[in-house]
C-alpha cells in the first residue's frame, strides 16, 4: 500500500489530524485562554471542508473493508458542511462561563462521532459499519449531557446511551446471523449470497430495526424527543440534521448494494412504517409547545419522507434522498439557529415566548419562517424541490397511494409550523422578547443556511431545466 493509495481516506486522515491538533492546543493553551480554542477549532475544521471537495480517485482499501467513491465523497462533504455551520451556531454558547473549561471536550466529542459517521459512509463490510456506528454513538451520548449543571442534560444522556445500547445490540445480532447465513461480513459477498430464506430475512429485519433507531422511525422513535429536549441546542441540532443524515446515508447504500435482491421483502416494510412516521411524527408536532420537542417530532415525519426515495430501489430514489437530506440541512440548522440564539440570549424556549418577534426581532423571524417554510415543502424554496423529489421518485415505482398519503402528511405539517409563523407575525404579546443583537459566528452560520435554502433550489430548476447536476453519483 503506497501513500497514494493511502490518501484515498483523506476525509478521515484530515478529520484525525485535526483532533489530534486540538489535543496538542489543550495542553499549550492556559485554562483563562481556553476561548482562543474556538477559532483554531472552526479555522482548522474548515480547511479540512475545503480539502473534502478537492478531486480525488475512487478506490478501496484494507481488503474491501473501506471504500471510496464520488458518491460516498458527496455524502461526507454535505455532513462536513452542516457541521461547520453547527460549530458557528455554538460559539456563544461555548463562550459562557459554565461552559469555557471544557471548550476542547466539545469540538473533539463532535469530531469523534463526524470521524464515526464517515468511516461508516465508506464501509464496504458491516464490521467496518459497526465499529464507525459505536464511535460516531458513544460520544454523542456525551455530548447529550454537557450541561453538566442542568438535570435534563444529564438524563438526556443517560436515555441516549442506554437506547444507543439497546439499538447497537439489536443491529449486531442482526449483522452476526447474516454472517452466520452468507459466511461474510463484506457488503459485495453477502449480497451475492442474500436469498429470501427465513432466517435471512430475520437478520435483515434485526439490521433494519437498529438503523431505524438511528434515524427515529417508528416505532422506534420513543426516545428522540426527551433527548432533544435535554440536550443543548446545538447538540440537538447535530443529532436532528447530521447524526440523522448519515444514517439514512448509510442504510440506503447498504439497502440498494446488499439488499436489493429482497427489495420485495422490505419495500413492503418501508411502505408501513413511511406511513406511520410521517403521520405520528405530524400529529404529535401539533401538540408541542416547547420549541426542542416540537423539531424533534418535525424531524420525525421528515424522516418518514425520506423513505419515499429509498421504496423504489433506483438511481432516482437515490438521487431524490441525497438532495432532500442536503436541503434538510439548511433547513433545519436554520430553525434551529434561530431557537438557539434566542434560547441562549432569553433562556426561552416555549412557542409562546415567540408571540411578537417579528415586531422586536424581524430578522430572525424571518430566518425562521423560510426555514419552516422550507421544511414544510412550500415554493420556491429548497424544501419544496426536495419533497417533490421524493414524491415523484416515488410514484416513478408505482407507490401512488403513498405519495398520495405524504401529500396529505405534508398538508399537516404546513398546519404546525404555520402556528409558530402565527405567532411570530400575528400573535401580539404585552412581553415580547427584546430586541438583541445576534453574534456574528450566529449570523454567519444563519446566512449560509438562508442561502443555501434559495441556492440549491436554484440548482434544482438549473437542474429540470439544463440538465443534470452532478451529486457525485
């Protein structure tokens, strides 16, 4: 193996580089200059963003257990992105006095679980899968309960890694009866071997239902909105927009290399539980008051969308998620930037805290109601194009009354999110929140994600219109 060949995993060297870098600084740096970190942190991760979309080959390494191709690479570059933006949204929140001590614990915990997710992208055996799943997982239950001082925190943790726990046991069991049934672990034996006897199927069915804790479908989405609620903002906005990205980057790629050949096993499956996640997640978003929990079920349904583009087993489907998850990024930090800035600025986080905010606060309520509106699949923006993706990749399969019953869930969402809109533009409060001042590391994170909601819409009429975009695929 040459340095050549070697540099095909440039994502991960650069990423462990980095880390290794910021361990280095925490030793130099003294405990009343621990602020200083944030800068070298955020300069060095967007170097390593940089160096993620240079040309590179396309190439596998340690047997076939990792590899690399220009769609894998796409998948990286577009979690590499929603992380930068995640980091510009937690420098206020890094910077209070609570929190200034263990700056460095933050920025290594969040590059432990990018450096998991994208040796899974790249897996070419479920071992590879497994062990890039614990790592991107462990320290993500951490990262949960960084409040150290705050209750919530601390047992958003504790549920995060105990039904982290009890996901990476059912997914492992999965992965050993598929050993035991195809005699391999690696993606291109084991999809050779896949017949539709029962036991196979059983082992797929363990597979899925660990990944589908990962990505909160039901039902397996029981613990997604008490940990959202626990954990800081910006943790929750990692784990709603990239932890989630990654997962369903992972399991479609694993369900249309390894699986495809009993597409007529889980495509029925995916049909049922599409259903149910679009609709549980909606009818309980309409209940929610409290800003976390309402995203959380929010990103529960949007997870049920996702599976409109998986169902159909083509390059379209593919295609179709990719985009979305893409568009869901700038969509979702979007909002969430906004409900950071003013939690951490008022400490309110109630729906009803926002009644008048475009009054004192018109720019963020702004932001915010193209982010909803982007989330809710409302023209022109981004999120329109990629529902409409979804769906005809859908329909293209034949999946009619599906697309019929997301069209449906998606006229549900427009409902909730048009309260909190409601409530920022129509709803008159004796209280409102005072006008403030957004930082600039925010303002820069919310301009990216307010560009990138109107920009890759643009890229997708360029697209209907002029030809085909290259995602890398």
């Amino acid at each position: 193996m040459n340095l050549e060949n070697f540099l095909i995993m440039r994502h991960e060297l650069v990423l462990t580089i980095v880390t290794l870098i910021l361990l280095i600084a925490e030793l130099f740096i003294s405990e009343k200059s621990k602020h200083k970190i944030i800068p070298i942190a955020i300069g060095l991760f967007a170097f390593n963003l940089i160096i993620g979309f240079l040309p590179s080959t396309s190439g596998s390494l340690f047997g076939g257990m990792y590899q690399t191709t220009a769609l894998q690479l796409t998948m990286k570059n577009i979690l590499n992105l929603g992380v930068l933006v995640v980091l510009f949204q937690s420098v206020k929140w890094l910077k209070e006095d609570e929190n200034k001590i263990k700056i460095s614990e933050f920025f290594l915990l969040i590059f432990s679980t990018l450096l998991g997710m994208q040796f899974m992208i790249s897996s070419g055996s479920f071992l590879m899968l497994y062990l890039g799943l614990e790592l991107a997982t462990i320290p993500m239950a951490a990262l949960a309960a960084y409040d150290r001082l705050r209750t919530n925190s601390a047992e958003a943790g504790v549920k995060l890694i105990l039904s982290a726990a009890l996901s990476s046991a059912v997914l492992l069991f999965g992965i050993s009866l598929i050993y035991g049934t195809t005699g391999s672990t690696y993606f291109d034996i084991v999809g050779a071997n896949y017949t539709n006897n029962s036991l196979q199927t059983l082992a797929f069915i363990f597979f899925f239902s660990g990944m589908a804790f990962k990505i909160s479908l039901v039902p397996f989405h029981l613990w997604t909105a008490d940990v959202y609620e626990g954990a800081p903002v910006n943790v929750t906005s990692y784990l709603s927009v990239i932890s989630k990205g990654a997962s369903a980057f992972i399991l479609i790629i694993v369900l249309f290399s390894v699986f495809k050949t009993i597409a007529f096993i889980w495509q029925p499956l995916l049909y049922a539980i599409a259903v149910l996640t679009m609709t549980i997640g909606n009818l309980f978003a309409i209940r929610q008051q409290n800003m976390k929990r309402f995203l959380a079920f929010s990103s529960i349904a949007q997870a049920g969308f996702i599976l409109l583009g998986m169902i159909g087993a083509n390059i379209t489907g593919m295609t179709s998620v990719i985009y979305f998850i893409f568009v869901y990024i700038f969509s979702n930090l979007g909002a969430f930037g906004v409900v950071s800035v003013i939690y951490y600025q008022t400490r309110k986080e109630h729906m009803d805290d926002y009644n008048g905010l475009y009054h004192t606060n018109p720019k963020l309520s702004l932001i915010m109601m193209l982010s909803l509106f982007s989330l809710a699949g409302i023209p022109p923006v981004a999120g329109y194009f990629g529902k409409f993706f979804l769906f005809t990749a859908a329909a293209s399969s034949g999946y009619y009354w599906l697309v019929f019953i997301a069209v449906l869930n998606a006229t549900i969402s427009l409902y909730y999110y048009l309260l909190v809109i409601k409530a920022m533009f129509i709803n008159k409060s004796d209280n409102p929140i005072a006008y403030f001042k957004t930082d600039a590391p925010a303002k820069v994170a919310l301009i990216i994600c307010v560009l990138g909601i109107f920009a890759v819409g643009f890229l997708s009429v360029i697209y209907q219109y002029f030809g085909s975009i290259s995602f890398g695929i």
